[in-house]
C-alpha cells in the first residue's frame, strides 16, 4: 500500500514539473515575442523622428532669408 502511494507522488511530482517546465517555455516565447516587437517599434519610431528632425531642419535651412 505505501509502494502504491509513494508511485502515485513519484507521478504527480513528475506530472507537476513537467507542467511548471510547459508554463515556462510559454512565458519565455512570450516574453520574447514582447522584446522584438517593443524594440523594433522603438526602432521604427526613433527613425521616423530622425527623418522628421532631418527634414525639419532641411527646411528651415532652404527657407531662411539670406538677405
């Protein structure tokens, strides 16, 4: 009767860490999709700033009165 116990916790705690194993590698695919996406936007918006900023600049440069 106690050989019959002690399996079934044997199994239970296997069956346990394979599901904390399982949850981890979902939080970790997870968090990874988050870095890329976050980063390449953060990406995206500085250049879209820089461009801005540059064009910005071009033209006060074109449009300042030389006279």
């Amino acid at each position: 009767m106690l050989d019959l116990v002690m399996e079934e916790r044997a199994v239970a705690r296997k069956r346990q860490q394979e599901a904390i194993e399982e949850q981890a590698r979902q939080r970790d695919r997870m968090f990874w999709r988050l870095s890329v996406v976050g980063s390449s936007l953060i990406f995206i918006i500085i250049y879209a700033f820089l461009f801005y900023g540059a064009a910005w600049m071009a033209d006060l440069q074109l449009t300042k009165d030389w006279n």
